[in-house]
C-alpha cells in the first residue's frame, strides 16, 4: 500500500481492525468512528459497529453524538472571541459579571449549614475558569464536603430539571475548594463561561454559538438537542454496570440512554457549555479544523492565530503539569507531562506522557468515551467518536494515539 499524507495506509488500516477486534466485535463498546486529518485530507475514516445495540441500527458517518466535555472546548472558544473584541478580560474578576459571587469565601472546615470560610488570597478571574484553577468543583467528585454540598444541592441534577442562572445562584451559597490560583479542579467553570457568554453577549448562550460558531463553520448537526427529522440519526448511549461504576456487567454495556426518548429530543431548560452539546463527526471535525488552521477554516475566521496560541499554551501556574497541581479524582487526560491551556489539555513533556506526541499538541475528550487531539507541529486532527460511560473504562484512547503517530513515515519538523 502506499502511503497517504506522509502515513502508511497499511499501518493506518490496522485502527479499524484493532477497534474492530479488541471492542465492537467483543461488546465492549457499541460501534466507533475513527477519523485521522492529516495535510488537507482525511488519512482515515473508519465506522464499525452500532449506533443502536438493541434495534441493530448501524453506526453511520453522519450518526449524532453525546459528546459531553467535547462542549467545553467549544464553550471556550465562544468566551475568546468576546475576548477579542474587549467584551471582557481574562484578568477580570468573576464578581464584575456575578456580583453575588463578590464575597465568595474559601472552605476551611464544616458542612453545608455551617461551612467555615477565609478569604480567597485573591478573587477569582475569568481565566481561573477557563483553565479550572477557579476553587470550583464537581459533585461526583465525592472528595469533600464542598463538592457534597453541590450534590445536596442537586446542581447536578440541574441539567435536566434547572437552568444556568439556577446554578450560578446557588453556586453564589457554597465556598470554593482553594483559593483561586493555587490548584487545578475539573469542575463546573465552564458552564460558568456559558453564562458569561450569555451575559455578557447579550443573547441567549445557544443562540450566540449558532450565529457565531456552527452557522459560520457550517456545523449543521451540533447543538444542545436532536431536533425531529434528524432523530433517526441519534446513537444509543451505554454504560458499564450501574452508571459511574467501573465493575463491567455480565451482559455487557447496559443502555443507559435510549435515542428514541432521550432528554436529548428536547430543547433543555439547562444550557452547560461544560456539557450539553450533542454534534457528528463531519461537525467536530470543522471544529478541530478551525483551531489546527489556526482559528480560520474556508475563508470564516472566529479567532486569531495569536488568540489560538494563547489557548493552547501551559496556563498553570508556575508552567508545571497536571500532578503538580490536580486535586482532581477526574479528568479528561492522564497527567504525567500535561499541562492546561484556556480550555484544553496541552502536552508540554511528550516524554513523559510514555505516548508518541507532540510538544504543544492539544486535546480533550467526553464522558462518554469521546476524544479529540490536535497536533499543528504534525498538522494533524485525531477524532474518536463512540457512546460509552464512563471514559475511564478502557485505554482506547491512549491506544488510538500510539496506532495513529505510529503510521507517520513522513513527520513534521517537530520530528
């Protein structure tokens, strides 16, 4: 076989068997869409599998998919371009645009009804949301008494049955983690960005990434519902076992969220920008295009190539990677050499990752086992789309890098 945009076809067909084989064809993963862009053109597309266990619906270039954190990359994006137009600062203070949050203490001991605070060494800026150093947290954290008061607040729950404003008032009676700045937390932030975005926009959130995002980049099929007529197109969702556990079931993945009355056929209450989106491959992959193009894509541009650097550059403090600076119980990369930019995960040390990689490549992935990486040194775009939770279930997404940087026969100058 020859080769296709500097890769080997043959090396390149071994993802699909290997996805095939080790996943779809065993039952641990319904079906799976692969597809690798590489110098101008898809080097691989590949989709096995199901999109609907139980109808036996096939998996489809065009199916749509949960793709859950894969929002908050978009989120990002939205709040940079208010960036650019001096809408708002990545060193203002969150209070400028939530002022309830002004007095925003830091948890130092107690429960829900009787939380003891300090005050934060400084007040939280919108970049502390952005790169989750923002004293934020999640409920299914389960690591302390902070992210249990946002379980018996239900914030969770707040997605099917609230809306953001809901959230950013009750997140206004609860103290943060740390003191903004001192570590990374995965966390709530970038619903947070949402709400800012609507606010500070001055339209409604869904509505600012339709006119500004999906219509411009022609993501037709992205959104934070499936409207009707494209309904036939939606993937089942499953699980292992009960929904967060990792104890794998003896029939397999288990349905956890049927396409034909999922929450999902309904416009919802709740728009997360850490979240919410559903969108296919052809979309995301316009996206991912958009940012490797250094935030142009077919004549649309939505960002400078400065603002994109800015973005996918190491924003910790003290430029360290992630083990030095997570409290986190979850996230969407392993740590070890990676640090976090302005809504992506970066890598800094490649050596240290013990994956094949690029300084300065950028990724991020969705709770249900989605994945994304873009690697401009390489000008290439990973995209890996299937319908699986939890992510942390299986490596196929460590595995999928390795397979696709071992079919480069011809690198970039990044070597």
């Amino acid at each position: 076989m020859q080769d296709t945009q500097g890769m080997s076809r043959e090396r390149l067909s071994r993802i699909e068997r290997f996805i095939d084989e080790h996943y779809v064809a065993p039952g641990k993963l319904p079906g799976a869409l692969v597809q690798v862009w590489r110098r101008g053109a898809l080097a691989l597309n590949s989709v096995v599998g199901m999109a609907d266990r139980e109808r036996q619906v096939p998996l489809a270039e065009d199916s749509i998919f949960r793709i859950y954190s894969m929002t908050k990359p978009i989120t990002s994006v939205a709040i940079m371009m208010l960036v650019e137009e001096c809408r708002i600062a990545l060193d203002d203070p969150v209070s400028k645009y939530i002022p309830a949050w002004e007095n925003l203490g830091v948890f130092t001991g107690g429960f829900m009804e009787s939380f003891q605070t300090r005050p934060p060494a400084r007040p939280m800026l919108v970049v502390d949301l952005l790169r989750h150093t923002s004293g934020l947290t999640y409920g299914f954290q389960q690591n302390s008494n902070v992210d249990a008061a946002y379980r018996k607040l239900k914030l969770g729950e707040l997605a099917t049955a609230g809306t953001l404003d809901e959230m950013v008032e009750k997140l206004a009676t609860v103290p943060l983690e740390f003191s903004p700045g001192e570590a990374w937390n995965y966390s709530v932030a970038t619903d947070v960005l949402g709400y800012l975005v609507g606010k500070v926009s001055g339209m409604p959130f869904d509505a600012f990434l339709k006119l500004r995002i999906f219509d411009p980049l022609g993501m037709a099929d992205t959104g934070f519902h499936v409207p009707a007529h494209k309904a036939d197109r939606f993937c089942a969702c499953y699980a292992i076992g009960a929904l967060g556990s990792k104890v794998i079931s003896p029939r397999g993945p288990m349905l956890q969220d049927d396409p034909q009355s999922s929450p999902y056929l309904q416009p919802p209450g709740f728009l997360s920008g850490g979240g919410g989106l559903v969108s296919t491959a052809a979309d995301y992959m316009r996206f991912a295009r958009m940012l490797l193009n250094g935030g142009e894509l077919d004549g649309v541009r939505l960002l400078g190539p400065k603002t994109v650097a800015l973005m996918t550059a190491n924003h910790l403090p003290g430029g360290v990677d992630l083990p030095r600076l997570s409290r986190s119980m979850f996230s969407e990369a392993t740590y070890e050499g990676v640090g976090f930019g302005l809504g992506f995960a970066t890598t800094i040390t490649p050596a240290s990752t013990l994956m094949p990689g690029s300084a300065g490549d950028f990724f991020w992935g969705g709770a249900a086992s989605t994945f994304f990486w873009v690697d401009p040194s390489e000008d290439l775009i990973g995209l890996f789309l299937t319908q699986l939770l939890p992510s942390s279930a299986y490596p196929v997404r460590r595995q999928l890098r390795t397979m696709v940087y071992s079919a480069i026969t011809d690198p970039g100058p990044g070597r």
